[in-house]
C-alpha cells in the first residue's frame, strides 16, 4: 500500500503545482475557452489543464520505476505499462493541445484515439479472454481482441469527453471510477492471497492522484479547464486500467464465484453510467434530428440538473454522489459476501438521494415564488425581498 499512496500523492502533488503555470501558458497560447450558447461559465477561461495532469503522470511513474518491488510491474514480461502509457498518453496530448487551440476535426481526434488503443495493444495491453457462466474464459483471438480493445479505448474517451462540460465534472467522475478501480484491484489481491502489486492498480491509483491534484483547481468557479487534452488523456488510462484489469483474476481461486471475474468488465460501466448514458442519448438526439452525432447542444445531463434549478457546484456534487454509490455498490457485492444487505443499502441510499435532489430545487422555487408574491414561504423569518441563498 505504501508505493500506491506514494505514487497518489506524487502524481496528485505534481498536478496542483503545474497548474498555475499550465494556467498561465495557456493564455500565452491563446487556449481559452469563449463563452458559447451551450457553455455554463460566462468569461473566457484557459484550457490545456490537462497538461498538468500529464505532468503528474509521469512524475509518478518515474517515481513508481524507482521502487524496486513496482519496477517489473511496469515494464513485466510481455506488457510494458510504463511505456503503453506514456507513448499513447504523450500522443492523445498533443493532439488534445491542437484542438484546445485551433479545434482539430472529429475524424482526426478519432483517428488519434484509435492509435493511442493501437500503442497499447503494441505494449501488451489488450483483452486476451472474456469471462463465461461455465467457469471457463473464453480466449479471443487478435482478430477479435484487438477491435474490442481498440473499442473500450475510444468509448471510454469520448463518455469522458462528453461529461466534461461542468467545473470539476470529468476530473471529479473520472477519481471517482479510478478510486473504485484501485479498491476493488487491493481488496479482493488482498483477501485472496494474491499480490496487490500490478500495473492495473498502479495505474488506476496514478489516475486518482492526477484528477485530486487537478480538482482544486477546476472545481467551480474553475480558474482553468482540462480541455480535451486532459478529457482524453483520463479517459484513455481509465480504459487503460479497465483492460489490465479484465481476467486478472482467476475465477478458480474466487470464493466469491464467477461475479468478481465479471467486475472490470462491469465496474466502469457502472461508474461510467452517467458518462456513458449522456453519450447516448446526445448520440440518439442528434441524430434523430438530422444532426450529425458530434454536433454540440445544451441538453446534456448536466445543463437539465441546471434546468431544475440546482446550482453548478450542486449539480456537479450530485453527479457525484450518483457515480459514487453505483462503483461502492458493485464492490461491495464483489468483496463482501452479504450480497442481499448491500443491494438494500445500496437502494437505500439511492432513494435517499433521489428524494434530496428533487426536493432541494422544489423548496427552492416555492421559496422564490413566495418572495415574489411578498410573503415569506413556510413561516420564514428571512425578509420577502431578500435573494436566496446560493446552493
């Protein structure tokens, strides 16, 4: 556990210092984001924060390479982590860097993410087997493992890239999915004996720091933007995790059954549900409009929470909260054996929250239609013409 937390506190440390100057060359370079119809914040304000984010990454796996136990874990037998990441990492930058500038066309961005999946899968990072219900995985051959890694790399990109248009949104998602990554990897090594170093791990732990480092920063009122040269780069190791992790794991020495096995597979999309939803249906939209599917809008998932009268950071807490309870949910029914109290908790909880996040921006407007009347709403004694407190 010490060499994940120092990686994690590295890459999260080495992110949060690189962001001022980041910051500050972003306006150099004329990366800013104007104000558009569809964005939430209202004055230009730099981007490339992803940068930063890329410094961190390398910072902790320079340091990672340096402890002797972590070292074969980067670089073991046939998968070379370090080098997958940093080779596919420095391309989705560079690329990321030209579109927060001058905006690179859809079919080059695409054309780069599926290089960066090509990089991995010359490293080693690719899915070898599937899991099935007979105990047995199934092995794919490269002609049916190299399309599905490719495609778990570009869908996972573009899920992050799409949620990334609220301060601290994507950066705080995208911690959230690797933080459950990095638990389920330790815990169910730890309980099986097994070792809890790998490259999986490490890189799930490495993409928490950078996106803890980042988040003060970006969280609203964000003082700078990730850009798509930090959305793509998350994206692309949170797939990167997502695939190493894939038959990690031996359904023969599993207590738990076959259902730990299947957990890479389902984990991300569980914590990725509300990316990937939002992909989705912005895909189904415009096309139903006769758009094309890349075609930017303001109905995303986010600007409709805006639409009920939450507030940005309340909208952004709430995505959170959501994303949080799906992936400790899931892991708590791969780790712990009481599966039937886990799912009542967990529905629990979700009802819970579903009852807050409609009831809040309800209080709200009948608070605000009774200051409008003149008359203080549910005996308040806070005066009719005072403005409502920020949530």
């Amino acid at each position: 556990m010490r060499e994940y937390l120092l990686t994690i506190l590295v890459a999260a440390l080495v992110a949060y210092l690189l962001t001022p100057t980041v910051r500050r060359f972003a306006v150099w370079f004329g990366a800013q984001a104007v104000p558009r119809d569809r964005d939430v914040h209202v004055i230009p304000t730099p981007r490339l924060g992803g940068l930063a984010m890329f410094g961190g990454m390398v910072a902790a796996l320079i340091v990672a390479s340096g402890l002797p136990e972590m070292r074969k874990y980067l670089g073991d037998g046939e998968v070379d982590v370090g080098r997958a990441l940093l080779m596919s990492g420095g391309l989705i930058v560079l690329i990321g860097m030209a579109d927060d500038r001058w905006e690179v066309d859809a079919l080059t961005k695409f054309a780069g993410q599926v290089a960066a999946g090509g990089i991995f899968i010359m490293q080693g990072i690719q899915i070898y087997a599937l899991p099935l219900p007979t105990g047995e995985p199934l092995t794919l051959a490269p002609a049916y493992g190299v399309p599905l890694t490719v495609f778990i790399v570009v869908a996972t990109i573009n899920a992050v890239n799409f949620i990334d248009g609220l301060d601290g949104l994507a950066a705080g998602v995208v911690g959230i999915a690797a933080l459950a990554l990095f638990i389920y990897a330790y815990l169910l090594s730890k309980s099986h004996g097994m070792t809890t170093l790998s490259g999986a791990t490490l890189t799930a732990a490495i993409l928490f720091g950078m996106c803890a480092g980042f988040l003060p920063h970006n969280f609203s009122p964000a003082k700078i933007f990730m850009g798509d040269t930090g959305s793509m780069l998350i994206g692309l190791l949170l797939s990167a995790s997502t695939i190493m992790l894939t038959g990690r794991f031996d359904p023969a020495v599993l207590a738990g059954g076959l259902f730990p096995f299947y957990v890479p597979l389902l984990l991300v999309p569980a914590v990725a549900a509300v990316p990937f939803t939002d992909m989705l249906l912005a895909v189904w939209r415009r096309t139903n409009q006769g758009r094309s599917p890349f075609a930017p809008d303001k109905r995303h998932l986010h600007h409709r929470l805006l639409e009920l009268g939450h507030s940005t950071r309340r909208a952004v807490l709430i995505m959170y909260f959501w994303v949080g309870l799906l992936g400790s949910g899931l892991i708590a029914l791969a780790v712990f054996k009481e599966a039937l109290i886990t799912l009542l908790a967990t529905l629990v909880v979700a009802l819970g929250g579903m009852l807050l996040m409609l009831a809040t921006p309800w209080r709200r407007r009948r608070r605000n239609g009774a200051a409008e009347r003149g008359a203080p709403a549910g005996g308040s004694d806070r005066p009719a013409d005072r403005p409502s407190m920020p949530v």
